[in-house]
C-alpha cells in the first residue's frame, strides 16, 4: 500500500497537540493579565471620580476681626 498524504501521522498529531498546550497556555496568561489591568484601571477611574467629587470643599477662609483703632 503506497504512502498517502491523508494519512495521520502519529508524530505531527503529538506535535500540533502540545503545540496548542503553550499556547492555551499563554492565551489564558495573557488574558489574566488584560483582566488584572482593566481591574486596576477601573478602581483608579473610581477613586479619582469619587475623591471628585466628594473631595474636601474648599472654603473661604474666615477673616480675622481686627480691632478698632481708638
């Protein structure tokens, strides 16, 4: 029986198998790490729109009462 192309070929299925074992691997690394910046960029977005607006009020100081000159 000749060789035919359409043949599996028993190596090159354990090649392309581990093949897409590292990048499984490096996909899921890779989207943790999106998530984690999105995270922090979204609690920093947070912090500074509510410091905001709920920051401390800035008030016109109080004049200092001065003593008439007599």
């Amino acid at each position: 029986m000749p060789f035919r192309f359409t043949n599996k070929n028993p190596f090159m299925s354990l090649w392309l198998s581990a093949a897409n074992r590292v990048a499984a691997t490096g996909l899921g690394a890779l989207r943790a790490a999106t998530q984690r910046q999105q995270a922090a960029a979204l609690r920093e977005a947070t912090k500074t729109v509510a410091s905001f607006w709920t920051g401390p009020a800035k008030t016109i100081p109080a004049r200092k009462k001065t003593r008439a000159k007599r």
